[in-house]
C-alpha cells in the first residue's frame, strides 16, 4: 500500500495510457492522454452499464494500438458509490484503475483556462493530468469476509440512526402528553416501560387503574425490575400530569406505531449483531480485540470495516493517515502556527475511534491513566480533545499490533509504557 510520490509518478511511463474518467450516475467521459499529457483521441461519452464499460474498453484498446502503447491506468473521481461498477469491471479485465481526490480536481482544473468551470469534458482532462504527476491513490475494494462485515457494519450503522430518530420521536410525544413519565423511568424503551406504554400510554389510562393492576401487567411478564413501589410513582405522576389533553385518541395511535417501528428495529439490529458475531470469527485475531475492556462488539466491526484487510498496511502511521489523524503544522517565517490534525481521511473511522476512546478514559484503568498523563503533565500538557486523539493514535497502533501480530492485549505493559512517558 505505501507508495512514494516518485513511484507513483515511475508507473506513469512513456509506454502508458492515461485515462481520465469522469464518473457521473448514467453516463461516463472518458479523455486518454500520453505521459507527458499531449492528448490522443476525442473525448469520449459511455452510459453506467455492460455495454458502456465494453465501450470504452474497446475505445481505450484501439488508442493503445493506434499509439503504440503497452499499458493502460485510468483514473477516476471516488464520486460516492458510481464508481463500484466500473471499478469492479476494470478489476476483472486487469486494467488498473486508480482514484483522485476531488478536492484536488476541484482545485487544479483552472490551471487548463484559468476557469472554475466544470463540465464532463474538462474534468476528465483535470484528473489524467493528476495521475501523469502521481497524485492519485490506490483503491482498496473489500473482497471475501471483509465485504461482508463492512455490509453488515452499514447496516447496523443505518438501524442505530433509525432508532434514535424513533426514539427522539417518542421522547418528545412523552414530553407534549406525559411529561411526569420520565420521573418514573429514565428509559421508556427498557421492557417494563413498553408494556406501560403499550397497555396504558397516557396519564388518564394510568388515572383508571389500581397500583395493584398497573403491578399485574409487569407480574404477567415475569418482569423482576418494577414492583408495587414503581406502580405509585406511576400513578403519581399520572395524577399530577400537566400533559395535553387534546388529541388524545390520534396520539395513542402515534404513540402505538412509533413502538411498533423501534421493536422492529430492534429485532433486525439484534439479528444483524448475531450476524456480525458469527462472521467477526472469521477474521484472525479479530476477537482479540474484544479482551481490552471498554472495547465492545460494534467498535470491533466498525474498525475492520473501515480498516479492512490489515496485512495491506505496513505500519500503523499509515492507519493513522487513512483516518486523517496525522499532524500538519502551518509555519511561515517567524511564524509557527499550531498543530492540528489534516481530517484528510476517513470521516467515518475517525468518528468510530473518536466514539471507542470515550469509553475508554471512562473505564479502562491504563487508558484512563494515559489520559490523565497527558492533560496533567508539566510540559506541553495537552487540552482534552488533544488527549483523546493522541489516545486515538494510541488504539490504532493497540489494534494493529493486535491484529497484524496476533499480540495479546496486556495492561501490565500498557502501564508500564505510561510509566516510561511520565519518567521522560
């Protein structure tokens, strides 16, 4: 995976085509260039399909003939999810295919016109002008097991937001109609609430009841968390409710299939959690991970999914630059400006790090000490969002030792480690 800018620039030789493809969701352009950038050919158009993509193979191998070349490299725009299919076709007739950043597009496209404008004609010349000077990366497609946890993490990714919208839904139907509720439970959606909820949902259902009845309906379920003494808080706060009054009988039916959806949410995110502890089995070293305390199942295949495969990187510094954790410095004369992380990464494994090492510092005693160390210590003490991306930096390089060595998680010599920084 580590590649200099000199060897980048090395595979673009004067045997090459270089293809820029500007990737849209129907249709392509496509603009070939030899490898000092004097254009062959006339740009051309091919539609997001079989035929398409036969097209301009077809179009590409022509141009290889006619210009005596011997290779092809085709650059293309990581455009959200249009370029999978070409990626994929590219791949299976061994033609490589490499990615631009579209920052750098969007910059270096007025250098032609000194124009800003963008059209499907001219963004394919900007990108193959990026790969002739070796500004380009090598896409990492997910094969195997490691394409099936990262569905499966997408997935769960999309049912956690869905039932926090429900939830937020529900928390606020509870705040217009039964605002006392939350006094009686901290959580409406753990078991004895919902059968509260279901059976009697508003303050006048609750009025209608014994405490001995609002009892039974916990009792029924075998339920050991709620009792008699919870039952009258409930009818306390019925009684003293200042909730709305109007509407009542369409609130019930909201209240009922807001429920409805979150259980089934609930249902398919616990069939996806089993899903994912099956296949996480897969992956050598992988449960591993889970022997750090504080490290759960979702952080574990919310990594992999975004690290993929670990034996493609060489170092941990390299996981620590694809998650945009890697220090910039802005410097000029006299001046030296404050470091800050680039954020030219993933946004997303950034964000899953960032959500294990809370966690962490809370309850894993070793990385709780770290943390203190560092915000604490006499020189250059760090801020405490500064800590936890240096802790950050420190769970990459935990994770990767992990999986790549196989090396057991040890909080002796994470200590010991700790012990060594506040000696220095």
């Amino acid at each position: 995976m580590k590649y200099t800018q000199n060897k980048k620039i090395m595979q673009v030789e004067e045997t090459t085509l270089v293809v820029g493809i500007d990737i849209a969701s129907e249709e392509h352009y496509a603009r070939a260039f030899d490898w000092r950038g004097v254009e062959v050919g006339k740009v051309m158009s091919f539609s997001n399909s079989r035929e398409g993509f036969e097209k301009l193979k077809t179009w590409m191998e022509k141009l290889k003939k006619e210009n005596k070349k011997e290779k092809i490299i085709c650059g293309a725009e990581p455009t959200g999810h249009y370029w999978f299919g070409i990626g994929q076709y590219l791949k299976e007739e061994e033609i490589k295919l490499v990615l631009v950043n579209p920052y750098h597009v969007k910059r270096s496209k007025e250098l032609d016109d000194n124009s800003p404008t963008k059209t499907d004609k001219k963004d394919p010349k900007t990108i193959a002008k990026l790969v002739i000077d070796g500004r380009y990366s090598e896409p990492y497609i997910a094969e195997k097991v490691y394409s099936e946890i990262r569905i499966l993490n997408e997935i769960r990714m999309s049912l956690t937001k869905e039932k926090i919208i429900i939830k937020n839904k529900v928390e606020r139907w509870l705040k217009i109609y039964f605002p006392e509720y939350k006094e009686v439970f901290s959580d409406w959606s753990k078991q004895g609430s919902l059968l509260i909820l279901k059976q009697l949902p508003l303050p006048e259902d609750i009025r209608k009841k014994s405490k001995e009845e609002i009892n039974e309906i916990w009792r029924a379920k075998k339920l050991r968390a709620v009792g008699m003494k919870r039952a009258e808080m409930l009818k306390e706060a019925a009684e003293k409710s200042i909730g709305s009054k109007e509407g009542l009988r369409s609130a019930r039916k909201e209240l009922e299939i807001l429920i409805k959806e979150y259980e089934l949410k609930e249902m398919y995110y616990t069939e996806i959690m089993d899903e994912i502890e099956i296949i996480i089995k897969e992956i050598k070293n992988a449960e591993k991970l889970l022997e750090i305390k504080g490290i759960g199942l979702g952080t574990v295949v919310g990594l992999i999914a975004e690290i993929g495969d670990i034996s493609r990187f060489e170092s941990a510094k390299q996981i620590q630059k694809l998650a945009g954790l890697s220090l910039m410095e802005t410097s000029s004369g006299k001046h030296k400006g404050e470091t800050s992380i680039t954020r030219r990464g993933r946004k997303r494994l950034r964000q899953i790090l960032f959500q294990a090492v809370m966690p962490l510092v809370a309850k894993n005693e070793e990385f709780k000490e770290l943390h203190n160390h560092y915000i604490t210590r006499e020189k250059n003490a760090l801020r405490k969002k500064q800590s936890i991306v240096a802790i950050s930096c420190k769970l990459i390089r935990v994770v990767y030792a992990i999986l790549k060595n196989g090396t057991k998680y040890e909080s002796g010599k994470v200590k010991e480690a700790i012990e060594l920084k506040k000696a220095v």
